[in-house]
C-alpha cells in the first residue's frame, strides 16, 4: 500500500504557535516626553510610517494605542497594557504595529519577553523601520537584539544624568523639586537655581524654634501653623524636622555617606537641627529598655564628677543584688543600687513642694510667668479679635448698601457668604487661641499636686516614668562624687529650681511677702515650665 493518504490521521501536531492569519493589527505610538507630545511631529510621523506598513503588507488596522507621552524604562505604562489587553482578548488581531522597537519598550529582557509571550498567542509585534523575520530564529534574536540596545541606552543616559546631578550636588547646588519652604528665584535649563525662603518657609523656621525650645508637639505645632494660614500635617513636620538640607547641608541617595555644604540660605541653625534630632531620638531611646534597667533606672544618667564618666549596672545573680559601677577603665567606683537611690530621693525631695500652703503663692508666681512668656499667643488673640471685628463692620456695610440698594441681591449674596466664611473661620481660630486664665489655673494646681509628690512618683513608677521624671528635674542628668558618697547636679529645670528656693524663703518668712519672689521668677524659661503636662510625659 503505497498510498499514505489513509494515514494522515496519524500525523503529529506541531508545537509550535501558528501566527493569526485575519490580517488585522493595531497600531501603537509614544513619545516620552510631555513637551514631545505636546510639539505633536514625532507622534505623526510615527503614525505615518506604521500605516505604510500596514498597507505594504496587506493588513487592517482596526484600532490606535498610545499617540501620547509615554516613558518606556517600565512597561507599566497605561496606553501600553491597554493595547496588550485589547490584542490577547480579541483572536483576530494579529499584529502590533510599532515605528521602532524601542517605542515598544526599553526594558531589554522584559521588553523581548512580552514580545516573545505575544508570539505564542499568535501575535507579532513588527517595526515599520526595522524590519525582521520573527518567525526565523535569527530574526528573533535580532528583534530582542533591538530591545537589549535600548535598554543600554537608557542605561547610558541614566548614567550620564546621575553624574551630571552627583555633580552639581558636590559643589552644593540642589538637585530635583524645590524642598518645602523654598523657590527658586532664578528658573530656567541651564540656569544656577537661586533658592530663596518662602513666606510659608518663614513660618516653617517658627516651627523648628518651638520644637527646639518648647519640645511641642507635632500636632500642637501643625494647630499653630494652620492659624497662621499654613495647613501642614504632624506626619510632615516630623519629615521637615529631619531633613538636614533646612540647617544648609545637603544629603543625597545619589551621593551615598557624603554630607555637602548646600549653597542655599539655611533656614535654621546647625545647633537647633540637632537639638530637635535629640529631642526626636529621645522617646527611640527610652524603648530599648532590659529587665535589669528596670532595677538600674539611673544608669548612664549618673556620671562621675571627677572624669565625666557615665555609670553602668551589673547585677549578682547568686544574691539578687544591683550595683551602679562606673565605667572608666580600672575604675573600681562600684555602688549598691539600693542604698544611691536612697540618696538620689533625699536629693529629690529639695525640690520637692513641702507643704501644701506654698501652693497658692507658687500659682501666683506660675501664672505671671507663663503670661509674660506667651505673649506672643495673647497678641495673636488679639490680633484676630480685631480682625473679627473688622469683618464684621464690612458685614454691617455691606447689608446697609443692600438696603439703600447701592448693590443688588446678587452681589449682596456673593460678598456676604465670602465675608461670613471668612469671620466664622478666625472665629474658631480665635476660640483655640484664646488665654484661659481659668484652665490655666487648673493646670497649674495639677502640676503642683505632682511637685508634692516627686519622691514617691519616682519610687512607684516604671523604668520609663523613673527615667522621664528624672531629666524633667535634672535635664543634664547628674554627677555621683563616689569619695564622698554625693550626688551632685549640673542643671536644674528652672521650675523646680523656684520650688526648692521658694519653699526655703517661705520657710523662713512667717510674713510671707510673694510679691519679691514673683519678681525674681522671671528668669523661669519656657523650657523650665513643663509641670502643666507632666500627666503626658510621665
């Protein structure tokens, strides 16, 4: 039987995917840039020639992709999935037309992989300048050839753009979209930017300083901005806060461990950025505590008057016992926990309120203090009160010109409804901003409930409240005089300093004469007077 026609049926199947023989294909153009597009020539004569493929070889263009900007260094690139997703649901099209390869993409492998996964589907892309036989293997290798060379010169380019910008970096000029607070006065290609400080970067600065000095928080800050007319978020303060380009240096992902004096005009002092890195880093800090911190809640806040050395702990297992040990090398200052706790309390309670009848007397003292130090938000009321009573005079003009029908009804509409939003907007800045001598009084008779109790917060409390009340009296921590078994300050906040001295005076004063000791309390600093929000920080 010579005739083998019978045995067809038996023939195997080949593997390979059979192109889509409808003769229908897209077209898909892109430029990269905003202003390429914008100019429009690029994207017509990419147009023109796909279509003079198109009709060279016969097909049927049934839909446009793309025909704007573009970037191919990904492929997710919105015009570019739709097109893919419009070709791999319909059976029909079977080829994606593109001027060149890399307007297909220039991602190298990625960009040969999509092409090589179209292929099996049945689906060739082709270029109208590059023409190559994709069903040969060496046109395919050619083809992944052309996004391989795209890749690289993207690679290049990146290159040649990181170190021009690695550059102008190291010799102190900004790179990249202007920082908060900041305008460049001199823009242009080409040009030396010139940044300047903004009206919203001097109003920034004011928040560095009441970080720095009061410690406010990132929410009390944005509330203080947001009445002077700067709406900025906690979560972003506490960013700027970190960003040392504010104190005049420049750090950059593209110059890896450099630190760069910027050209720019710094908007805060070096000492006052790392004032508020202290600050931030402080609460990090108080996190990492051991068990045996908890029985050592002065370690490293002890510190040797003779060398400045900190004090470290170690405990005897077998006894159960603490020990304070300093840690300069061949020292021997070795101190049971126990018994320098005791003498951290007798040092404590000299700054303790000792009895309750210096409570008015000390209030007195307090409010004075905090009025003289918060003129600035007192003036701010008045300030908007004012401004309240001026609208509201253009509110009463505004309605008699409506009534003598110098304006009509629409305009009285119009500028009534701006005014009233305007009003009722101080309105309620004034309400947050207003001087409650009442709450402040109750704040006040809050803290000095604590100052009579210092020793035992101290003793009752945990690590973190031991530690917390301990640099809220004595912000530089303390020395330990290890010959004479002393403890020593170096600072005292200014608060409790007044406490202990007015204590003594009124001890010693039957008569009681205030009014001195209200004077002399005005060396008190806003960051002595933390006592009113102890409940927070403790």
């Amino acid at each position: 039987m010579k005739d083998l026609a019978i045995f067809e049926k038996f023939a195997k199947t080949g593997k390979g995917q059979k192109l889509r023989i409808d003769g229908k294909a897209v077209i898909y153009t892109r430029v990269s840039t905003k202003e390429q597009a914008e100019n429009n020539a690029s994207l017509e004569t990419q147009l023109k020639y796909c279509k003079q493929l198109a009709d060279k070889k016969g097909l049927e263009v049934i839909e446009y992709f793309g025909g704007t900007y573009e970037s191919a260094k990904s492929d997710e690139r919105k015009e570019f999935q739709k097109m893919l997703n419009y070709v791999k649901r319909r059976s029909n099209v079977g080829y994606i037309i593109v001027y060149s390869y890399d307007r297909f993409s220039r991602t190298g492998a990625n960009g040969a992989y999509i092409s090589d996964q179209l292929k099996k589907q049945g689906i060739v892309t082709i270029s109208a300048t590059q023409e190559v036989d994709t069903s040969t293997s060496a046109g395919s290798f050619q083809q992944n050839l052309y996004y391989m060379f795209s890749q690289f010169d993207n690679e290049l380019r990146r290159d040649k753009s990181v170190s021009g910008m690695q550059e102008k970096l190291r010799k102190g000029h900004w790179t990249g979209a202007y920082p908060f607070g900041y305008t460049n006065a001199n823009p242009g290609k080409g040009k030396t930017p010139n940044f300047v400080i903004t009206e919203e970067g001097k109003l920034l600065k004011q928040a560095f300083l009441w970080k720095a000095n009061s410690n406010m928080s990132h929410v009390d800050i944005a509330k203080k901005l947001q009445k002077k007319g700067l709406n900025i978020n906690d979560k972003r303060l506490s960013d700027l806060f970190r960003n040392p380009f504010y104190c005049g240096l420049i750090v950059n992902s593209l110059i890896p461990g450099e630190i760069i004096e910027g050209l720019h005009p710094p908007l805060i002092s070096r000492e006052v950025f790392l004032k508020i890195h202290n600050l931030l880093n402080a609460g990090a800090e108080t996190r990492k505590y051991s068990f045996d911190d908890e029985n050592l809640p002065l370690k490293t806040f002890l510190k040797s008057t003779v060398c400045g050395t900190p004090y470290t702990g170690f405990v005897v297992k077998k006894k159960g016992l603490y020990y304070y040990k300093n840690r300069r090398k061949g020292s021997k200052e070795n101190r049971s926990a126990k018994k320098l706790h005791q003498e951290f309390l007798q040092l404590l309670k000299t700054y303790t309120l000792k009895d309750e009848k210096f409570i008015a007397p000390l209030r007195e003292m307090l409010h004075y203090t905090f009025v003289s130090m918060n003129k600035e938000a007192i003036e701010d009321s008045e300030r908007l009160t004012k401004e309240v009573n001026a609208i509201e005079l253009k509110l009463d003009r505004i309605e008699e010109r409506y009534v003598f029908e110098e304006i009509n009804k629409s305009q009285y509409d119009k500028f009534r409804t701006k005014l009233l939003t305007e009003v009722n907007e101080k309105k309620k800045n004034l309400t947050h901003n207003t001087f409650d001598s009442s709450n402040l009084k109750k704040a006040i008779d809050r803290a000095l409930k604590y100052a009579l109790n210092l020793p035992l917060l101290w003793s009752s409390g945990d690590i973190e409240t031991k530690r917390k009340l301990q640099y809220m009296v004595f912000p530089d921590g303390l020395g330990y005089d290890f010959q004479n078994k002393r403890v020593q300050t170096f600072r005292v906040n200014s608060i409790f300093a007044q406490i202990a001295c007015l204590s003594d005076t009124l001890e010693g004063n039957k008569k009681g004469n205030f009014q001195n000791n209200i004077e002399n309390s005005r060396l008190v600093t806003q960051r002595g007077f933390e006592p009113p929000t102890v409940r927070a920080e403790i």
